[in-house]
C-alpha cells in the first residue's frame, strides 16, 4: 500500500504544510498528496497561499462552507476572468451549473435531477450491467488490457451520452474533449491546456448545437431525455439560453465522465494495494455499497473546490474579508481524523461515512445517485470475473491536482 505518513518530523511536517501552494507542488504530490494534506490539517488547516487565496482542509470547514452558499459563492466570473480572458473556457465555466449561483444554479439543477429520479436510474441498470459484461468478455478475450481506457472510461461515455441520447456513432470525441476542458481547471495553467482546452470547448458547443437543433425537431421523453428536459425548459415556461443550453450540455457530458472513471479506477486499483480488503469484498459481495462510499472517500475522483466569499467571514479565529477565494481541499477533509478514525486505512465496512466526495448543500452532485450505481455494478462485477487481476506493467497517473485518476492501468485477466 502506499505510504501515507512519511517519516516527517513534527517540525518537517510543519514547514511542509506552511509552504504549500496548489500553484508551485512537487512532482511527488501529484502521485500521492495525503501526506501533505495530512500536514495540512495538523498544523495550518487554515492556509494562507502566497497569491492571497486560503486552503481549508478539515472536515467541518468544508461541511460549513458548502452548506453556506450565501456567504460563500461558487460564481466565479471574477476569479476566471483573468485566468482565461475573454474565451470559450472562459464562456462555458462561467455559465455551467457548478460555477454559478442561484437563480441559473437553481433552474439548471432542477432540470437535470427531474430526470434522475430513483425510478428512472433503477431503469438504467440492466443497460449497465449488459455494457459492463460486454467490457469484461472483451478483457477476458485478450487476457487484460487497459482498465482506464479499456473498461473504466468506457462506462461513463455511455452512461452519459445516454442521458442527452448523444447517437452511438458520434461520441468517440467525447473523452479527450473532457479531459482537455477539465484539464484546464487546474490551479496552473500552461499555453498547451489553455489551447486544447479552448479548442474542445469550441469544438463541443459547434457539435451540441447542432445536436440541440436535431432534438428541437424530434424531441425525445422529456422523463428520461436530459437536453429535451432542458430545451423544454420548466413548467412555467421558463426556458435557458441558448448559451446556457450549450454550456451546460457541455457541463453535463463533462462532469460526469471523469469523475466516475475515476472512481472505478481508483477503487479497483486500492484493492490491488490493499489486498485484505480486497480478500474481504471477494468473500462478501454484498459489501459492494459499503465499499463504494468508501473508496470515494479514500481516492476521492475531485480532490479541490472552490469559493469566494460574499462577506466577512471567521475560520477559528482567521479573518477572511468579502471576495476571498477560497480552495476546499476535499481530499484532506475526507482523510481528517475528527471525522473518520484511522483515515489512512481502507476500510470497506466503514459506517458511518459521511463523506464529501460529491460535495454537500445546494451544490451536491446532482448525478450522485447515477454515479454510485455505475461504481456499484463496476467493481461489483469485475471483482466477481476477475479477482485475481493484476498490473503489468507501471500505471500512469493522471497528473493533475483538481481531478485524481489514473491515465492508464495495464492489467492483465484470468
């Protein structure tokens, strides 16, 4: 397993915690951050950046924030606006519903969870059991492969595509525009993610229109069909822009590929590193729900988020005036030990778990429910075909800070 408590001195820990900053990180955090949001939290869980923005890593902090969506806004057009200047990244991150307030947060998300009822994700699971044994009958056919791009990334893309009835032969495209667009979002941005970043926006927007104009003319059931739901708009009539539209198309496609690849992966690649557990999943099946409220709190697939605040504001005696940016470090916060005793251990029957994978107050996730299932079914069933896979070769970590994942994992299958 990977070592989450180094052996740094308390002083060590100290100063590795006072010179934190998202914008200057090195190497070694990006393949395994905890032990300096473990120094974080024991000795500056309030953190100053040097860019005059703070880091809140404990578990109530966050909890406090996210449920304050008054003082602490996830409107980010101040904050974007210099990062991205006038651009396409700009235009979609200040439209789509995670970085806006209330009343477009409100409209937007209310659309898309009319669609996600518990009867209507009930009726997505014998679609997701059948695509994922068609993944695992492929992998056994070769003897391995890849399980980021041969089976994790596979799901989502789907999954999602089904939700906006995306036509099967059009969503090749769909990852890379993902990962460019949420690649961009991370705390430094270089020339090279800037410019695939912007390209996929605008590549995205030119395809959803043109799949919004088709779906104008023939529009699908509104109970299952998210872009018809939003091109309908709500009962009384109010209806999204077109901007809007595009922009949070792009959002829905967006969010919901990456963070559920990551989950799988994450969570099939801890019972590698914790073989007892995964002993224990192979012996209990029915552990499945457990276990995947607890990887999402261990590898959590966001490990960042963002506010300003709205007014003056008090963190244990730290004084934050109004428009302080600040960084939510979700990974620490479900690692923090007044939450969840012995956090640096997997523990699949860990209850409770309360943890903030999918945030919390009026921005929780939206497609949690979506999510959960689509991990359940995934390393339910693939533990079941396969429990003695294993790496063959070095996997390759994501490398970035906001979304922790893995590029690839070669495997192999028996």
């Amino acid at each position: 397993m990977v070592e989450n408590r180094p052996g740094w001195s308390a002083g060590e820990a100290a100063e590795v915690a006072r010179a934190f900053d998202p914008r200057d990180l090195p190497t070694s955090f990006y393949e395994n951050p905890f032990p300096t949001y473990r120094a974080l939290l024991e000795h500056d869980p309030v953190h100053l950046c040097p860019d005059g923005s703070y880091v809140l890593s404990r578990y109530d902090d966050l909890n406090l924030v996210y449920r304050d969506a008054k003082r602490f806004s996830s409107d980010k057009k101040k904050e974007f606006l210099p990062k991205y200047g006038e651009s396409p990244l700009y235009e979609h991150h200040t439209s789509s519903l995670v970085f806006s307030d209330p009343p477009l947060h409100t409209r937007v998300r209310g659309l898309i969870v009319g669609a996600l009822t518990p009867r209507a994700i009930a009726q997505m699971e014998p679609g997701l059991i059948a695509l994922v044994d068609t993944l695992l009958d492929a992998l056994e056919d070769r003897g391995g492969g890849d399980l980021i791009e041969d089976f994790a990334s596979a799901i989502p893309v789907e999954i999602v595509g089904n939700l906006l009835d995306v036509p099967h032969e059009e969503r090749a495209p769909l990852r890379d525009w993902s990962l460019a667009i949420l690649g961009a979002l991370e705390p430094v941005l270089t020339p090279e993610q800037e410019a695939r970043g912007n390209a996929a926006v605008t590549e995205m927007a030119v395809y959803l229109g043109d799949l919004i104009a088709r779906r104008r003319k023939r529009p699908g059931d509104p109970a299952v069909d998210v872009l018809t739901r939003l091109i309908e708009g709500e009962a009384d009539g109010a209806r999204l822009s077109e901007q809007e539209l595009v922009q949070n198309c792009i959002f829905i496609l967006n969010a919901g590929h990456e963070t559920t690849t990551n989950l799988i992966g994450n969570g099939l690649y801890s019972l590698l590193e914790w073989p007892g557990e995964c002993a224990r999943l192979k012996a209990e099946p029915g552990l499945i729900d457990t276990a995947v409220e607890e990887f999402l709190r261990f590898e959590s697939s966001n490990q960042l988020g963002n506010r300003i605040t709205t007014e003056p504001v008090d963190f244990g005696g730290v004084a934050m005036p109004a428009e302080t940016r600040i960084t939510l470090c979700i990974g620490a916060a479900n690692r923090d030990p007044a939450q969840f005793p012995d956090p640096d251990r997997l523990d699949l029957l860990r209850k409770p778990n309360k943890h903030l994978a999918f945030g919390g107050g009026p921005h929780t996730c939206a497609g949690l429910s979506l999510a959960r299932l689509e991990g359940k079914i995934a390393i339910g069933r693939f533990i079941e075909r396969f429990p003695d896979f294993g790496i063959t070769a070095p996997p390759v970590r994501g490398g970035r800070v906001r979304f922790r994942g893995f590029l690839s994992v070669p495997i192999s299958v028996s």
